[in-house]
C-alpha cells in the first residue's frame, strides 16, 4: 500500500518535471545523466569496448598456444618491443593477457556489460516504474564503474607489465613483485580498480533490490513480475551478500603487500632472502575469494537465463513453461551458489571432510538447474517458433548451458577433481557454462531490447551470420578443450613444448585457435550492425516482438519517467501468449482481464 | 598447412552461411518487401532446417573429437591402487553425461525445427504441469544420489590413510620452488626432521632443521624414485608461492601452500618399466616420436637441433600458476621394484653429510663464504639437477 502511495508521489514530481524536459544539456543527457535508459546505454557501451579489449587478449594468447614462441607481427605491434621482442610473445605477458583477459570477461563485460546494461535498463520499464530508486545512485555507479575501467586499461600500460597472477590473484604470486613482475604496481592498479568495480557494483545492486521491492506499478505482484526481473533481483541480491567479501579479500591484500602485514603470507624464501611475513595463509585467500568468485558464476548467468526466459517465451508465443519452477529454480540456484564456493579448492589443502561437503553441495545445484534447462525446452515444445536473432541466441544458450553443465557434474565431484583441476577440462567447462551462455544471453538481450533502448531495428541478416558463425565457433573452439583437459593438459601453460607428452595434442591446439580466430573476426559483424543501426538502423515500431511486458507500452521516444502521463496498471502475468480467447496470440499485461477471463497457470 | 587449410574450410563455411542469408535477402525483393528486420516466415524456416544441421553439428563434433582425442589417458592405463576406482567413476560419469547432452540436444534442437513459426500457425498454451516438474527435478536427484555416494566413498578411501597403513608407509617430502621440485626422503627413521624456510643456508637449501635427531638421516633428490606396491605418503611443502603437485598417471594432486604442510598419499603399482611396456603407452610413444622427427627434419631444415626422441616417463608437474616459467616446472617420477629402489636407496648423502662437506669445502678455498660458493654447495647436493626443469627466468 505504501508503495503504491509512494509511486504516486513520484509519479506527480515526474510529470511536473516533464514540463522542463528541454532543458537538459547534452552533459546531463547524455554524459552524467540520471535516467536509467541514458545509464543502460553508457553500461553497454562501455561493456562493448572492455569486451574488444578482452577478446583481442584471448585472441593473441590463442596464437601463441597454437604456434608456440613463433613470431608474429602482430604481437609486436600491440605488445611492443618489450613484451613481444621479434613478434614473439615473452612468457611474462602471456600470463598478464589470460589475466586481464578474465578479469575483463567476468567483471567488465559480463557482471557490469551484462547486469549493468539490462537491469538498468528492464528493471524500471518492466516493473511500471518512472526511474530507479535512486537515480543519483544509479549515475555515481556507472561513473565509478567507468572509472574502474580506466584504471584497468591504465593498468595495460605500467612499465612493469599488467597483473599476471591469474585472474584468481592468489597470493603469494600477487603480493610480492619479486615472484612475478606483474605483481608490482600492475597488481596495485587491479586491485584498486577491482576495488572501485565492487562499490560500483554494490551501490548498482543495493539501487536494484530497493527498486524492485518499492516502485512496482499497481498490480505488478511479485508473481506477475517477469523472469527477467526476478533474475536481475536475485542477482542483486548475490551481488550484495557476496561482493563485500571480495572488497576484504581485497583490502587485506592491499595489505599484505604495502603495509607488510601477514594475512596470506607465511615463511616465505624468495629471491635469496627470508621474508618477515609469518602466520598468514593462502587457503584464507582463497576461501574469500571464492565466497565471492563462485556466486559470480551466477551473478554472470542468471541474468542471462532471465533475457533468455523472456525472450524464449516472447518468440516462442507461449507461456514461459513452469514460470512459478522458474522462479524456485533462480532462487535455489541463489542459495546453494553462496554455499559451494569450497568446490574450487577440493586440493587446495583444506581438509578433506570439508571437500566431501562442498561436493554434496555443489551436485545438488544440478537439480534445479536441470528444471530450468528441461522448462526451456518444454516452452519450444508446441510453440510457433519466431526466429528473430535474440531468439537464436536463446536456444544456442540453452544448448551451451547443457554441454557445458554437464561437465560440471564431474568438476564438482572431489573425486574426479583430483584429476581435471586445472587442466583445460575446467577451461572448456566455464567457457561454454558461463562465458560463452553468458554472451549469449547478453547478445539476445541485445538484440531484444535494440529497439527500445535506440528506436531503430538492428539487420537481423547480419545478426543470422554473426549467430551461426558464433554458434559453430563456439563449440569449434571449446569443444575439443574438454579432452585434452582429459589427456592432464594444465591450463596457463605459456607452452607445452617442454612436455613430450602432451605433443600429440598441439593439432587440437593449432583447431581450437582457428576457430578462435574466426569466430573473433566474426564479432566485427555485430559491432558494424550494432553501431551502424543505432544511426541508421531501420526505425521501429513500438512493440516490434508483439510482447507483452509494460516495457513495449511506453513510447519510442526517449522520455524521462518512461510515460507520458499516468503509469500502466497491470491486469495479468507477462506470458499470457497464445491465450485462448484472444484474438490476438499476446495480451499485454496492462490489459484488464476480459469479464468471464479466467487465470490458466498456476 | 593443415592449419591454413582449416582456416580455409572454416572461413568458406561462414562465407557459404553469409550468402545464404543474402540469397535469402534476394528472394525477398519480388515479394513484399519485408523490411521490418523481424524474422518471417521464410526466416523462419531457414533458421529452423539450420537449427536441425546444427543438432547434426554437435553430433559430428562429438564423434569426431571421441574418436580422435578420445584415447584419453585419464581414463585407462592409471598407474596407482586407487586409479581403477577413479577412472571408473569418470567412466559412469561420462557415459551418464553422452546420453543426457545426446537427448536433451536433440529435443532442444528438434523442437527449433519442429516448431518454427508460420502464420496463422497458433502456439499451445500450456503453462505449467507439477507432474513434469516432480518427474525432472527427482531423476537428476536420483542419479546425483548415486554419484555423490560413490563419489564420497572414494574420496574417502584416497584421502584418509588408515593408522596400521600410515605406519606401512614411505614419507617423502616433495618440495616446490620457482620452478622445480626437490624431494626430500626421510630415512631409515621414515620421519622427516623438521624443517622451515628460516633454515635455509648455503647447501641446506630445503631448510632442514639440522639440529632434529629425526633429521639426521633425511636426504635430497632431484628425481622422485618410489617402489612398487608400498604406500608412498607424501607431505608437500613449498618454498615462495602456491604450486600443485600433479601426478597424472597416479591420478594424484595437491597443492603446495606455503607456510603449511599438505599431503597426498597413494600406492603405485605399475613400474616405469612395465608402464613402458603396455601397449596403449607404446602406441602412443610411437605416434609421439613421428611428430617429433616431422618436426625435427624443419627443424634440422632451418638449421636448428634436432628434438630429443621421446621416452616414456611418469612426471610430477606443476598445475597451480606460479611465476613466469610455470609452464615449465616438472620433475621425472620413477617407479622401482621394491629391489631396485633399495639399491636406489644406497649411498644417499644425507643432508647433514652435504651441508658438511660443503663447509669443509668452503674453508679449503680458504676464503669465508662468499655466494659463488654457496652455489656451488648447492651443486654438491642436487647433482642432476639438470634433469629437472631448466629454471632460466626470463627478465
């Protein structure tokens, strides 16, 4: 009640403001504003070119895996004399790219270019609300997660090299520069950007839950909200238990290695000399790492499987299949990922009662992931399937989400661990589980919500290649991973020359790389659509995807407070798609109920 | 060449899909031209049969990569009492793993086909069904069931060692640095003396407590030699940063954590000679050894050395990131007879003897021990350190 009453408040400051609409500058609209499509936007972009960034990374260690120390020109254009003398690519960097190629991936593109971008941008326009809670909030949390960016990108630059401890950062490598280069002051500027990305990421999340729960329009219960929103919510909500602990692994760190403290560090010898620092422990790291690094996982798929439940249904003209299951699911999903973060460290020399735990765990988070793959299925099953590109990207979710979960049934069994820990087993399985499902996701959003965030059309012919080129590279690349992951490969070698053993299986490499390759220069399909569209793409009708989520009943026009006069009133769920005793195969959800309509889910 | 050809294949592929959609485009111009850029029927139907040849796709990876790749030697051929009970376990696992990604890959894209929309065409509405929900969310849960049991009973049995095996046992420290591994054997005693980081000096490099009568009789290695048939249980230890100690054939790992003493214990029961004998490991040599001479001639071509034939070996690598040269830390494994690792076992100098030899060493070069000395003590103890991994950091 109070909610609604509030809503109304904010909804009468919105239309007087309306009125004065002009007078924002080009500063306040497009640089620091406080209106959540304008931040949505900034979020993607920024999100875009971070991706390039890493991507590039990715590409250029491929090369060196495929063809070991050869010289290429390429590295020495990019990587300089020093890190690529002749073109060929010196040890040292080679560890800083995979390092700040995952830290880019995980946090830039898809916690911030993923959940920044589309919660900003769904969470206020599905929920029936002018703006977020707090829109103040909402602009100092894309400019810190802009300026964590920069620092990241400064960081590329030090003399000493990037941070090149693995994206883990697990000390001792990353707390003494005597152990590895990058950890001078490269390892300084991650952790201060890192540290920056966290607040960004905890005043975005904490503007997230406070939205959700306070500015739903009238009859938006919490089981009318769409799957997309509850994702977004539940993230938020992981976001804000797990990224704190992140933040004081962080700090600690910072820490150990300027102020000369000793949580993670113990009788160490290096370089010829004793070090002072004595009772710390590196299992400590890594356990505070990990209470956040695994949520992250979901923090990074859970809004991907939300655009894709949306998306699924929308395309598919059908209700989303179990809405009430889906919901459980994200929410049980939620709950275990805070408590299985021990899976990582089965022989990190913690003890192994603990292990026998977290393999428990961490198997059950199969199940309702496994309700979750089966309801998608079930929601193809029957329908009148519209191949739009968002939808393409779904279904090619859905298919990485299996492979690639399925191969965690043996990562998370201690037993099986022993083994593939750390070999390009777990590679391939993150890869496709959450890197190459979480693109996905972010693709079909991006491809959804094109229209509304830009009121232009993107070339779906350009978004069919770049889907299948994708799709295909995808598996081309990661497929083959997982067995010589299984033939005792260690990931993170920067050659594997020094081990006869593994000769026969440098073709795999030379394969995996060609379809990097391709698959990389592929993107630059979606990068000419996307920019190119967003000036002269094809202008779009209101609500291109006949949808039925409030957000497609706001105007095109980019508006503050999303619409002209009175908030919609929301009448039913967001799937009614395909009802009986329509005419039409979508009703909205601001459509009253039709008197003898009856509710036919659950 | 073969590299050049695949990425021709590939490119070609992705040219014939790009003119497929534009064909695509062309077929559309008589008609009414759609110009939305929402999909069609014709899209529709496109993206469907291409959804169905995609299901083909992942099937003909999957068969390809098995039947290429698929001699996997984490599966077979272990080389420790407790690789059956793992292998199996990956053995149910895969196979459990092929029939659902079979299964649910081909509902998943059969129904993309199957479905794909037209107009006029009407979805079904059906919203939810408890039934189905109950009916897959409790056989993923039966089948977990199954294989957390068996998993948590082989964990247990690999990672506790009973108290009457403990004392069976042989200790043997494995000791990690940037970038290579020493072993540290315990002795007649089979106690390792203490040892911490602030020991280290001149030949004591492993930082041996010189002073513990248990570590009187302890003595170094640069090659882990272990028996046949006798539980080995070792301690790792490490020097600088985190390492892992992998033993792929044992189906053993560890990390070495420093400040803290880890363990893994296991009982090998293949010996290096017999490994070598086996047939997979011999095919696998072979097929080792014809790259190596393909390479060897471009490599003799262009003037450089020849690659050194391949021999079998078991290895301990390391599998944690540890510094620059990480990817090449690695110590040769041997396993004896229980007759040769005695003979093996014979004339050790011990640590306490190393580090007093080189102190008289050190006095008849008359001056005090200046670091170009310390060295070379260093050299005295670990004699084929040569063997081990060439540690030439790169700055």
């Amino acid at each position: 009640m109070s909610a609604e009453a509030h809503n109304h408040g904010h909804e009468h400051d919105h239309d007087h403001g309306h009125e004065h609409h002009h007078k924002d500058t080009f500063i306040t609209k497009y640089i620091f504003s406080i209106d959540h499509k304008m931040i949505s936007k900034q979020y993607l972009i920024t999100g875009i070119f971070m991706g390039i960034i890493g991507i590039v990374m990715s590409l250029l260690f491929r090369m060196q895996l495929a063809w070991p120390e050869e010289s290429f020109k390429i590295f020495n254009v990019l990587l300089g004399d020093k890190f690529a003398p002749n073109g060929v690519m010196t040890n040292e960097i080679y560890l800083a790219l995979i390092t700040i190629h995952g830290t880019i991936m995980v946090f830039f593109v898809l916690t911030a270019g993923l959940s920044g971008t589309f919660s900003n941008l769904l969470i206020p326009l599905q929920i029936g609300a002018r703006d977020m809670a707090s829109g103040f909030l909402n602009m100092v949390s894309y400019w810190l997660f802009f300026l964590s960016s920069v620092i990241m990108v400064i960081s590329l630059f030090v003399e000493s090299g990037p941070a090149s401890a693995g994206w883990t950062i697990y000390p001792p490598l990353s707390a003494l520069p005597q152990a590895i280069s990058g950890s001078g002051a490269g390892m300084t500027l991650w952790l201060v950007s890192m540290a920056i990305f966290i607040a960004s990421s905890l005043l975005g999340s904490l503007n997230y839950i406070v939205t959700v729960i306070n500015l739903r329009t009238k009859g938006m219960s919490m089981t009318r909200l769409p799957l997309t929103v509850w994702a977004f919510f539940i993230t938020a909500i992981i976001g804000v238990i797990s990224f704190p602990v992140l933040l004081s692994a962080a700090l600690l760190l910072i820490f150990d290695r300027s102020f000369g403290t000793s949580f993670f560090l113990s009788d160490i010898y290096l370089a010829g000399e004793v070090l002072n620092y004595q009772g710390g422990s590196p299992v400590l790291f890594e356990h505070l790492f990990w209470f956040l690094g695994h949520p992250e996982v979901y923090i990074v798929l859970l809004p991907a499987l939300g655009i894709t439940s949306e998306v699924i249904a929308t395309n598919s003209r059908k209700p989303i299949f179990g809405y009430r299951a889906m919901i459980m699911s994200i929410i049980a999903i939620a709950f275990l990922s805070t408590i299985v973060w021990g899976h990582h460290m089965f022989i990190s020399g913690m003890n192994p009662f603990l292990g026998s735990v977290f393999t428990f765990t961490t198997l059950l988070i199969a199940i309702p992931s496994a309700v979750k793959a089966f309801n998608y299925i079930t929601t193809l099953w029957k329908g009148n399937l519209q191949m739009n590109p968002a939808m393409l990207f779904s279904i090619g979710l859905v298919s990485t989400f299996i492979t690639g979960g399925l191969t965690g049934i043996i990562l998370g069994d201690s037993t099986l661990d022993i083994n593939v820990h750390d070999t390009y087993f777990v590679v391939a399985h993150f890869h496709l589980v959450m890197g190459i499902s979480a693109l996905y996701g972010m693709f079909a959003g991006i491809y959804h919500w094109f229209p509304r965030m830009f009121g232009r059309m993107l070339n779906k012919n350009l978004g069919y290649v770049h889907f299948w080129v994708t799709a295909i590279c995808a598996y081309g690349v990661f497929f083959p991973m997982h067995f010589i992951g299984m033939a005792g490969l260690p990931r993170r070698y920067y050659t594997n020359t020094n081990f006869p053993l593994f000769d026969d299986l440098q073709n795999v490499n030379v394969i995996i790389t060609a379809f990097a390759l391709v698959g990389g220069a592929f993107q630059l399909v979606f990068l000419w659509n996307f920019f190119h569209s967003i000036f002269y793409g094809k202008k779009s009708v209101q609500n291109p995807w006949k949808s039925n989520t409030l957000e497609w009943t706001a105007p095109i026009e980019h508006m503050h407070g999303n619409w002209p006069g009175e908030l919609p009133e929301v009448h039913r769920w967001a799937y009614d798609y395909s009802k009986p005793g329509h005419d039409e195969d979508f009703v909205p959800q601001n459509v009253p109920m039709k008197p003898d309509e009856e509710v036919l889910h659950h | 060449m073969t590299t050049l050809l695949i990425l021709i294949v590939v490119l070609l592929l992705a040219i014939a899909i790009w003119q497929l959609t534009k064909i695509f485009d062309l077929t559309q111009v008589g008609e009414n031209v759609n110009d939305t850029q929402i999909a069609d029927d014709n899209d529709n139907k496109v993206n469907g049969y291409i959804m169905f040849a995609f299901l083909g796709f992942i099937y003909l990876t999957t068969i390809y990569c098995v039947w290429n790749y698929g001699n996997l030697p984490l599966l077979k051929d272990s080389a420790s009492e407790h690789g059956p009970l793992v292998d199996n376990l990956m053995s149910i696992s895969l196979v459990l793993i092929f029939i659902v990604q079979t299964v649910t890959q081909a509902l998943l894209h059969y129904f993309a086909f199957k479905y794909k929309g037209k107009k006029g065409q009407k979805a079904m509405y059906f919203a939810d069904n408890n039934k189905l929900e109950l009916v897959w969310s409790s056989i993923p849960a039966i089948v977990l069931a199954g294989l957390i049991l068996y998993g948590l009973y082989s964990w247990n049995n690999i990672m506790y060692v009973d108290k009457e095996d403990e004392q069976d046992a042989i200790v043997i420290e494995l000791y990690a640095q940037q970038f290579k591994w020493e072993a540290r054997y315990s002795g007649a005693d089979n106690v390792l003396g203490k040892a911490n980081v602030r020991y280290i000096e001149g030949a004591n490099n492993l930082g041996v407590d010189l002073s513990d009568p248990n570590a009187q009789d302890d003595f170094a290695a640069s090659e882990l030699h272990i028996p046949k048939g006798k539980r080995v249980i070792f301690k790792m230890r490490s020097q600088d940063v985190l390492h892992s100690a992998y033993l792929p054939h044992f189906r053993a790992q560890m990390n070495c954590v420093p400040g803290m003493v880890t363990q893994f214990s296991f009982i090998p029961t293949v010996t290096t000679a017999e490994m070598r004998e086996k047939p997979a490991i011999i095919e696998k040599v072979n097929h080792i050894n014809e790259l190596r001479a393909k390479k060897s001639e471009q490599l003799v071509a262009n003037g450089q050395t020849a690659l050194d034939p391949y021999t079998f070996d078991f290895l301990l690598l390391c599998n944690k990131i540890c510094g620059a040269s990480h990817y090449n830390m690695q110590m040769k494994v041997v396993v004896d007879t229980p007759e040769d690792f005695k003979a093996w076992l014979k004339d050790k100098q011990t640590i306490v003897q190393a580090v007093k030899t080189a102190a008289a060493e050190a006095e008849k070069s008359e001056k005090p021990a200046t670091p170009t000395i310390d060295t070379a003590k260093v050299k005295t103890v670990v004699k084929d350190s040569t063997a081990v991994a060439q540690t030439e950091v790169k700055k």
